[in-house]
C-alpha cells in the first residue's frame, strides 16, 4: 500500500484495513511457527503497512484537532 492511496480513505476505512492487516499478520506468524510460511518477508510487509495505516490514522486525527 502506498501512503498517498491511504490518506485518500476515510478513518473508518483506515481502521478496516488495519484489523484486516493485523488479522494478516496473525496468520502469517501462525503458519510461520507451524512451519508452512513460505514467503517470511511478506510479514515485514504488513507489519509495515500496519504503521503505515496507523501514522496516517494519527495525522487525521491531528489534523481534525487543531
């Protein structure tokens, strides 16, 4: 995901994509520890995407605050 496609989405569109990419992440760490993860660096990627989401959530809200 980029950052401008982001900040384009609503904050309630923002918090589904977020508990989307943390079920993600759940998952993906689930399938590593039982050992069927093939692709290990796609858990760097969400984990990314998950600040990613969370640092614009975090500009909205500062943006409507002052």
């Amino acid at each position: 995901m980029k950052a401008n496609d982001l900040r384009d989405l609503t904050v309630e569109e923002l918090l589904k994509k977020k508990k989307d990419a943390k079920e993600e992440v759940f998952n993906l760490r689930f399938q590593h520890s039982t050992g069927q993860l093939d692709n290990v660096a796609r858990m760097k990627i969400v984990r990314r995407d998950v600040a990613r989401i969370e640092t614009i959530i975090r500009e909205k809200e500062l943006k409507n605050r002052g």
